[in-house]
C-alpha cells in the first residue's frame, strides 16, 4: 500500500467522498479466477486501468500483487523470514502478532508471472468496518533513496519528521444513511499540527458519536507495538503503516447490559448510584428508575465511557501507582476501593473498578484492530527504530488528547 503518486497539498482539508454501502451500486468489476478488487481499501495502489490494486479471494484472503523489484521481493522476503516455519528468533515470533497473517504466494491461472502475496483480510470479521491507514515515522524515505526520491518525498508532506505520521486514507460507516465517508491521501496531508488532532477524531466520530470504545482500544494496541519497537534493534521500517479497524455497525455491538446485570451492585461505587455518576454520553442510555439501579445499553454502544476511562488509567500506570484495597461489604460482595493520589481526585478508580468486574465477554478488543501493514521499505539495522518510535509516541499522544477532551 506504497503511495507514490504526488498531489497538491491544500491549506483546507478535502471534502470527504461519500460512497454507497456494497449493493447500492450495480457496476460491473472484473474478476481474476474469482477475486475482485477489495471494495474498502483506502491507500495505496488502487484498482484501476494501469493497477491492479489489493484483490479481495473467495477464500476470505486477500491479493496484494508484488511490486517491481527492489520492493517486492524485499517485502516478500520479510513476510517470508518472520513467518518461516522454522523462525526460531523471538523477535520476530512476536512481530508475527501485529501483522497480517502471510500464506505464500498467489498467482492466476491466467498470467502465472503475476504474482500477489496472500495475505489475512483484517477486516473479514468485521460487519461494518470502520478504516484507517497512518503511515508510521519521521521519514518516508529509505536509506537507499536518491537525492531526487528524498525531495520528492518530503515535498508530499513536509511536517513528516516533525508530527511523525501521516493518515493517507480513512473510511468511516454511518448506520443513518447506510454509507461511507470517505477521504484519501490528499486529507491527511492537509493536516498541520494544529489540526492533526481533529483529522484523527474524525475517523473515531461514527454517526456523530465519538467512539471513546475504540480509541482506547486502539492506545493499547498501540502501545503492544510499540513496546515491540523498544525492544528490537534489528530491523528499520519505512513508509510502513498501521491499519486501524473498529466495527461501525450498531447491530454487531455486543448487547453489555441486561436491566439489573452489573450496575445493581452498587458495593462497586462509595455511595449511591446515580445518573451523574455514570455519565451519560456517547454509549450508555439510561431508562427507567435510577433508584432501582437500572439501566440498558443503548443498541448502539456498550459501555464505552467507562471502557474507555479505564484504558485511560491503564494506559498511565506506568506512571502512577494505583493500589487497589478490596474490603467486604455487610452485604458480603467485594467493594473495591482504589487510592487516587495520582489520579487529582477524579472518578476513574471508581470507573475502573466496575470495568475490572465486566466479564471478559463484554470487553469488545475483538471490536477494533491495529495491524502493521506495507514492508517495502524495512532494511537490517543495529539501533532501535528512533523514527518508527517517535511517530507510535506521538500517535499515542494525539490519541490521548482526544479520549481526554
């Protein structure tokens, strides 16, 4: 998903493309035995009359065709070594997480010489998939780079080195009118640094709401990557991105509460529940009376204030020190209590109490991914990735400001 073609940079973000959810559309897309082109791809070589684009196989994967040498055989060559059946280096047994699962080589019936790489569709399980695409780091360039392709590249988005990422496309679904909003690379590079943070909101704003779910989700997802980065000094990655997936349909969200299930238990909070205490924005709807304790999730959303506070606490415990002290109530269930002295007083230890007694099956990690995709780029190295890791830092910290805000 290398973008090389340039475009005008533009002081005003794009209008966003709308298009049409699969079947409102009846144009006719040429088959190669079976695959068509991926209808959700939002970077990269695109499916078109000189490109073939990433295909979409009738087995669940998808086709990305090789690219002429030196980067296609290079990027098969890293899918290859760190999937090997034999790969006995820990290092790469732990990157093979964060990627696409790699099956070998395609080629069609048809033209035997076209060869694609095989790859896991990270968006197949997915509904409605909401996508993505950040280039991660502050050069899109490779050591190997003429003088030419360097200017060339910098001139596409000059703030790289400094801001360390760059959104080339991102696809967002909408249930009420059941399409897409659309926007492509020339968006992501109308974003300075007073406005990258309202560019990433924008992805994370499904159907108006902000999807605090998904965000916090994503920081942790993040965060395992880049912990990979810190402990790694072997490899360097260019023009390599993130794919960030999170579900935008209301009907695959997990249902999280039944009338009286969790809230009752009001031994979790110090005091009585009330609506003030679960604040009620983007994910949860109260009904009926909050004396009773009872409360639904709205079919849209389950719980995500609270998820998304906790993922917010977890995310700082390597920077405080949370101690959490559980006493017996009179009514002989757990009442947590959690110390907030680097928490300035709020209500996230208690929040974070509550989503620590959520059952795993209502924690919807299987509702987002991040997954490092594009390996054109990515050459031997004897020093960590200081570029690669500035960008994941800086990313981690747009995404904060916007969970906090």
């Amino acid at each position: 998903m290398d973008t090389e073609g340039a475009g005008p940079r533009s002081s005003r973000s794009p209008p966003p493309q709308v298009e049409c959810d699969a079947g409102c559309g009846n144009r006719k897309q040429r088959a190669i035995n079976g695959c068509v082109p991926l209808s959700h791809q939002v970077a990269g070589h695109m499916y078109g009359k000189d490109r073939v684009g990433i295909l979409q196989h009738p087995d669940g994967t998808v086709l990305k065709q090789l690219q002429p040498p030196p980067r296609g055989p290079r990027e098969l060559d890293f899918y290859k070594k760190v999937f090997a059946d034999d790969c006995g280096n820990r290092t790469l047994l732990e990157l093979q997480k964060y990627l696409p699962k790699y099956y070998g080589i395609w080629s069609p019936s048809s033209s035997p010489n076209d060869l694609y790489l095989k790859l896991e569709d990270v968006t197949r399980k997915f509904n409605k998939p909401c996508i993505m695409d950040v280039k991660i780091g502050q050069k899109s360039y490779d050591p190997y780079a003429s003088n030419e392709k360097i200017q060339q590249q910098i001139s596409k988005y000059p703030l790289m080195e400094e801001i360390g990422f760059l959104v080339l496309g991102m696809r967002v679904y909408h249930a009420n009118s059941d399409s897409y909003e659309t926007h492509n690379q020339h968006y992501g590079r109308s974003l300075t640094k007073e406005t990258v943070k309202d560019g990433i909101a924008r992805f994370f704003r499904n159907d108006g709401t902000l999807r605090k779910d998904a965000i916090a989700e994503s920081i942790e997802k993040i965060q395992q990557i880049l912990q990979w980065f810190e402990s790694q000094d072997k490899l360097h990655f260019y023009a390599s991105s993130l794919l960030f997936v999170y579900e935008g349909s209301s009907q695959q969200m997990t249902t999280l509460l039944g009338s009286k299930t969790l809230v009752e238990k009001r031994g979790m909070l110090n005091g009585p529940l009330t609506e003030e205490s679960l604040e009620h924005n983007n994910n949860i709807h109260v009904v009926g009376s909050m004396e009773n304790g009872t409360i639904e999730s709205s079919a849209r959303k389950n719980l995500s204030e609270v998820y998304a506070l906790h993922k917010k606490v977890c995310c700082k415990r390597l920077h405080c020190q949370v101690s959490p002290k559980v006493e017996p109530d009179n009514s002989g269930e757990s009442n947590m209590s959690v110390s907030e002295e680097h928490l300035n007083g709020n209500v996230a230890p208690q929040l974070e109490s509550i989503f620590c007694h959520i059952p795993t099956m209502f924690k919807n990690s299987e509702d987002v991914e991040v997954r490092m995709i594009d390996f054109a780029h990515v050459f031997p190295s004897n020093a960590r990735d200081e570029g690669y890791i500035y960008g994941l830092k800086h990313l981690i910290a747009v995404l904060q400001n916007i969970l906090a805000h």
